[in-house]
C-alpha cells in the first residue's frame, strides 16, 4: 500500500508498502531498510535540532533531526529490523543559492544526521543531498529500492 | 520575441480578474478611519458568500479567540479593522489562487497554502523581531507569488529554455527577466495595482526576491523576502524551481536576523497552516 509521509512526520512498513514523501526542500528524508526482516521506515523531518523548540519535539519528534532518528530506529527495531543489517540512505538538504548562514538548514540537518549515525557506527550506504532542486522518494519496501524523483526526472538511489 | 512574450503578459495583466465590486467598497471602508461599522454591515448584508467566509477565518485558531464568533460586528470588535481587511482580500483570492499553476509545476492547492505559509511566517518572524508598522504583512505575504498565476503559462511554455544549462545557478526571477522580459514578483504588482491596493504592500510584491533593488528599504517587503524562504525550504508550495532563489544578505543583516529566529519560525508555520487552511474547507 501506498502511504504518504508529510513533513514532520515518519511511517514505517513492511513489505508491500511504498513509502512515499514530497517537497524534500531543505528537510532531510531518512530511508531505513532491513532487507533480511524486510522492515523499513521513511523519515521526513523538518529541522536539526529539537531543542528551538522543545514543546513541539515534545509532540512530534519526527519534526527534528536529533529526535526523530532514533525514534525511527527505536521503531523499527520493535517489528524485527537490526542494526547490523539495516541499509540507510539520505535524500534532501537542500538550501537556497548564495552562501547565507541563516539559511543553512539544509546543511544543518545533514551534519546532525551524520553526527548521529557517526555516535552509533552507522554506515550512510547512499545519499542524495543538496543543492537547489525539491525530491520526492519513493521507497519500495518490498525490495528496499528508492527512487528519487525530481523535475519528472526519476533516478534509484 | 522577448517583446512579444511581453506584450502578451500585459494583455493578461489587463483581463486578469478586477477586485469584486463588494470587496472593493469594503477594503475602502476598511481604510477609512471615519467609517462605521454599520456601513460595513450593510454592505455584506447581501455578500453572504462573503460574510460566511470572513466568519470561518475569523473562528480559524490561528487568530486565538476563545469564543465562537457568529457576527460580522463581533469579528470586527474582537479581530479589529485591520484583520477585517485581511480577511475581505484572503476570502476573495482563495478560490482563484486554490487552482493548479502550471510551469511552475504547483498541484491545486499548492499556490494557496505557500501564500499562507509565507504570510503566518511573516507575521511570525515580525512579532519575533518586534517589528512595528507591519499591519499589512499578511496581506502582503498571501499576494507575494500571485503573479506566478499569469506567468506559469509562460514559463511552461519556455521550460526546455528555462532548464538550460547556463540558468542554473541564476535566481529564478532572473531566469524569468532573461527568458520572457519580466518576472513572477513585477507581474504581481501589476496585479496588486490593478487592485488599487497601498502602496508599500505593492512594493513588497514587486521587490519580494530583490529587495536590495528596491527604491526604499521597507521592512515588510523584507519580512515577506526571509519568508518566502521558510516556507519554501519547508517544502510547502515548492514548485519546479525547488529553491533556486538568492537570499539577500543585506536584509537579514539590517533586520538583525539569526538562523535561530528562522528555525523557530519554521518549527511553528505548518501549525498555522493546517490552522487558517482548516477554515477555508
Ligand atoms: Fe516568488
Ligand atoms: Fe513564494
């Protein structure tokens, strides 16, 4: 079944399911994948860190980065995905054109990302992040594939 | 052929949709500081239509108001003149800006969620700041990308052009000047003129991604610019330009922003999306 994750927001499924999430701007898109559970999980989440505000992580962690990552891992392990085989890929990022700092979230979201999965020795198998353009994923948990899609152009991850 | 593009645009400009006649009397009512309330009462006595969405927006939670309003005096006693003002425009541009726009490839719905993202974050960040003389912020954020649906025909019909190599690390209005002589945020203004709205709200349209070009720095044009932002990097109402837009570094200097006032405003504009889109349905 098709299900659809809006930003701030996190699904995961079985096979069967494909995941699907629109507009990746500057949010970061986690795709987590056991292939031997055949278990996964789509993240879409909006900002690094939760502690800007801490009333809204308090209701939905999926909003950040540093909080909805291990919620999402936490999830994850409970329908039988494990660490060791889980497959992880990351989508999104993006930021506007020029250098400005203050719009840096994009940037942001990746190194908070990588910090964590650096803290737990996670491996990041694949990534397509960064610069100007909007993706949608889709996340076949039937075979863990992910394609991007951008300006109608489709390419798998 | 540059030129004819633009005389083309302009005949559009020109059969674009005029004010409603109702809503043009009432926004000058509403500027009016010697108007009455019954004048205004009076005129939505036959604007049903009207009267019941300015009633649904006024109960959205977005404006906090504990108690159901159910009368148009009550709305203009507890959300005042100004929001009143907003509301008359919001009510009349929803349907239209509700439609698909093609070129910049935004699904129905899209257009009329980015334009309230950018106004609920304008009025946001301008809180945030404390910023004052901003009354029209809204207003100007909801009509900031209205002139995307004249010029969404345009660009689409120049997209192989558009994706050209040479244009992508060009900010879209450039692409848009280069490409069919004018852009998105001009076409907008011509419209906002047409409506014979103030002149500064004009402006904000017209300057809102080049705000360094603008004849006279305004604080709201420059609100609505780091909105704009938010709003697209948040994926709503990202369309195919994504975010190929350059923000001005002169701006957040000069409003002394911080990538924190950003993030804060970002974490809190989908809740009030949800909440002023809830009373339009
Ligand atoms: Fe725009
Ligand atoms: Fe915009």
């Amino acid at each position: 079944m098709n299900q659809v994750i809006t930003v701030g927001d996190m699904k995961i499924g079985g096979k069967g399911d494909i995941l699907v999430t629109h507009a990746l701007g500057s949010c970061l898109g986690l795709m987590v994948y056991d292939p031997a559970a055949q278990v996964g999980g789509l993240l879409h989440a909006m900002l690094p860190l939760s502690k800007i505000n801490l009333q809204k992580a308090a209701q939905n962690p999926y909003m950040f980065v540093d909080t909805g990552v291990p919620e999402m891992f936490r999830q994850l392990y409970e329908i039988g995905g494990q660490k060791s085989r889980m497959v992880i890929k990351a989508a999104g990022c993006g930021q506007p054109l020029g250098n400005s700092e203050m719009f840096q979230i994009g940037e942001r979201n990746y190194t908070v990302l990588k910090k964590l999965l650096w803290k737990n020795n996670i491996m990041l198998e694949a990534e397509d992040v960064g610069g100007v353009i909007s993706r949608t994923v889709y996340f076949d948990l039937s075979t863990g594939q992910v394609i991007i899609s951008s300006k109608g152009v489709k390419k798998e991850l | 052929m540059k030129s004819t593009i633009f005389s083309l645009i302009e005949k559009d400009v020109s059969a674009f949709p005029s004010m409603p006649g109702a809503a043009a009397k009432l926004l000058k009512l509403l500027r009016n500081p010697d108007s009455s309330t019954a004048e205004v009462e009076n005129i939505l006595r036959c604007e049903p239509g009207l009267t019941a969405n300015i009633l649904k927006m006024t109960n959205s939670a977005y404006f906090g108001l504990t108690n159901r309003v159910g009368s148009i005096r009550q709305a203009m006693v507890l959300l005042g003149w100004k929001r009143l003002y907003q509301l008359v425009i919001a009510s009349c541009v929803s349907a239209m800006m509700d439609k698909p726009v093609p070129g910049y490839d935004l699904p129905a719905g899209e257009l009329w969620r980015h334009s309230i993202a950018v106004s609920a974050a304008a009025e946001g960040l301008a809180k945030e700041l404390q910023l004052s003389g901003t009354d029209e912020i809204f207003t100007a954020g909801l009509l900031h990308d209205v002139g995307k649906m004249i010029l969404g025909k345009f660009v689409e019909q120049d997209l192989v052009k558009i994706d050209f190599e040479t244009y992508h690390n060009l900010s879209f209005e450039k692409v848009e000047q280069d490409i069919l002589g004018t852009d998105h945020a001009e076409v907008g203004a011509r419209i906002l003129e047409k409506w014979r709205l103030p002149a500064e709200m004009i402006a904000a349209v017209r300057w809102h991604h080049e705000p360094e070009n603008a004849p006279s720095i305004s604080q709201m044009g420059d609100v609505v610019h780091v909105a704009d932002f938010i709003s697209l990097m948040i994926g709503v109402g990202v369309g195919r330009e994504g975010l190929q837009y350059e923000p001005s570094k002169a701006v957040t200097r000069r409003l002394g922003i911080h990538i924190g006032h950003i993030e804060k405003i970002a974490s809190q504009t989908l809740e009030w999306v949800s909440d002023l889109t809830a009373s339009f349905k």
